[in-house]
C-alpha cells in the first residue's frame, strides 16, 4: 500500500508541495511592493525525484534529504539597481533574500547570510516546523532534522527505508499537534497515548494511517489577531520578532502578538 498524504503540484519546471507554492506566491508579492527586487527560483524538476541522478545542492544521504519532498528550494534576490562596491552586491542580495523569505517561514540552509556554498538553499518546513521545534525543546535537537526529513518524505510518499508505515502515523500524530518523540519508526508509549486519545486503538497500522491521511491540519483561531505571553521570571530574556509577530519586553518575559506568519528567537541569559 502507498502511504501518502499529500501530493506535489507543478510549479514553473518543478515539483513542490501546495503550501510552498503558497510561499513562493507571497515571496513574488514581498519583493514586488518593496521594489527593484526580482526572485529567481529552481526546485526539484518534475521528471528527477531520485538521489541517485541528483541528491540536490546539499549532497545530503536519502534519510537526511529534503530534496524529493518539494520542500526544498532554491532562491535569489537579484537587485535591479544596486550602487555600492561590487564586491558586496551578492551579501546585499542574500540579506535582502533573508529579509524578505524569513518571516514567510522560508529556512535557510546556511546559518548566516554570507555568500559561499548552499547560500541559495532554503526549506519550507509547513506543519513540520512544530516537530522540530518540540525535539529542540526536549534537548533532543541531534534527531530534530533527520525527524524532519521523514516526516516530510512519508507525507508525499517518497521514503523508501524502513518501517514507512509507523514513521507516517508518527508525522502525521505530530501534524495533528500530538508531540509523540522523533520519527523514527518506533512506536513506544507516547505515540501510543496519542494514538488512544484519537479513539484509534484496535486498529491496525494501515488503518490508523489511511485515518490520519483524512484529517485535516488543526484550524487556526478565529481571530486573526492572537495574543500570549513568555514567562521567564529572574531571567535576563531578549526577544526578537520578525515577520507579523511583534514583541513587547514585560518584566518578566515578553507580551507576543501575533497577526500572521513570523518568527520569534529568544536568547536567555
């Protein structure tokens, strides 16, 4: 049985998921109001979705790709009209690239913006972002990528190691807002606990996927303004937003609204 949720859809002379077509919409929008921008793109071409003709620009092994999930892009800012040195127009070009693909929840491969290899590599993890995050969170930040990257290969259909079947009910439990542990194939009590609280025990594995492939992502709030709160009492906190997420220091932490997508990177201590 092919376990899949989500299929790829064409975009220019490649293949990406729906919601990065989304991105990719509202990127060409950003560089258009601002001006003298112009985008270029290249994803994984439709008739190429194997590692062994190309494994992509980050020559990542299978279990460590995102090159066939359609999550993996490839993007430049070209500046139309650029008058300082020469040879700082390309770092001018990815720092306008970051500015603009960052608070759209683009992720770039390279952890700072200076030219050099992979300085066009970005990913658009979708409802993956919130796994990594949790396995962050829990210290477990050496299993967060190669999480992610199964994930997203059993959403589209396209791992090819083993246990597919367990690895899907675990990414889409974690889709669903149930944090049950890495994606590694092993179903052990926390994904069980989910699995229970979903009304699914009993069911087979194959069963519980073909349910979990029909459910859709977890509705945001109605109001399209959200408020909350960052509580770190006696902590020296500091707190950045970018994006439609604004961030007021409090005494103790900071106040978040939130009006669409963006990003908040807090540094304690």
């Amino acid at each position: 049985m092919r376990v899949q949720r989500t299929s790829l859809v064409a975009y220019r002379s490649s293949v990406i998921t729906p919601d990065v077509a989304e991105a990719m919409r509202q990127l060409e929008i950003a560089a258009a109001d601002q001006g003298g921008i112009r985008i270029s793109y290249s994803g994984t071409p439709r008739n190429d979705m194997n590692w062994d003709s190309d494994p992509g620009p980050t020559e990542c092994p299978p279990h460590l790709s995102m090159r066939t999930t359609g999550r993996e892009v490839l993007l430049r800012a070209e500046l139309e009209s650029y008058e300082g040195p020469p040879e700082l127009r390309r770092e001018a070009e990815i720092a306008t690239l970051w500015g603009l693909a960052i608070p759209l929840r683009f992720l770039p491969w390279k952890r700072h913006p200076t030219p050099g290899g992979g300085d066009t590599v970005f990913h658009f993890l979708g409802p993956w972002a919130t796994l990594h995050d949790h396995l962050l969170s829990e210290g477990r930040g050496e299993i967060a990528w190669a999480s992610v990257c199964a994930a997203a290969q059993v959403d589209v259909g396209s791992w090819y190691g083993s246990k597919k079947v367990e690895r899907f009910v675990q990414a889409q439990l974690h889709r669903l807002g149930f944090a049950c542990g890495p994606v590694d194939g092993e179903i052990g009590q926390r994904t069980l606990g989910a699995l229970q609280s979903l009304g699914m025990q009993g069911m087979s594995l194959r069963e519980m996927a073909q349910a979990l492939a029909k459910v859709r992502d977890p509705r945001r709030a109605s109001s399209s303004r959200r408020l909350g709160h960052l509580v770190l009492p006696g902590e020296d906190v500091s707190v950045v937003s970018y994006g439609e997420v604004a961030v007021a220091k409090t005494p103790h932490g900071a106040e978040v609204t939130v009006d669409g997508p963006g990003r908040v990177v807090v540094s304690v201590g």
